[in-house]
C-alpha cells in the first residue's frame, strides 16, 4: 500500500514575517531543502502538499509548534505498472 497524507493549512492569522518563516521552513530557501522535499513529499498548490503517511506526526508536532491550523487527509495512492 501507498499510503500518503494530504495537509492543508491556514496561515491567514501570523503576521507577514512569521509566514514567511513558515514558508521557509516548509520549501526551504536557497541551499536549505525544506521540509516537504526531506520528508521525500511535493506541493500539490498553494497551502496544500503531500507527503508520506510515516512522515505525517512530524509534520502535525511542527503546525502544533507553530499555532497552525491544519486539515489532515490520509489516502491510498494507487499506482499502474
């Protein structure tokens, strides 16, 4: 099974400085690799990426850290060979 988890999130309530931060965090900056790319995930749009199912207690303890407000969906990914 493939199972990966879908993350929505909200960062409409920090200041511009601290989305910036969080941004950051999430895609990396310059040489930095972000989050999303270490957890071997990708952005599907904006507020909104995909990452694997085992990575996705990491991810929630990082929005909790933060004070986002987050949506999680786990799905099965299926795939033809």
């Amino acid at each position: 099974m493939n199972i990966q988890s879908i993350f929505t999130y909200d960062l409409s309530h920090l200041k511009s400085s601290k989305k910036v931060l969080f941004v950051y965090l999430l895609k990396g900056r310059t040489k930095n690799d972000g989050l999303i790319k270490k957890f071997k995930g990708s952005f599907l749009v904006q507020s909104c990426f995909i990452i694997p199912q085992k990575n996705a207690l990491e991810i929630e303890e990082i929005f909790n850290e933060w004070g986002i407000k987050y949506n999680r969906y786990d799905v099965n990914i299926l795939t033809r060979k």
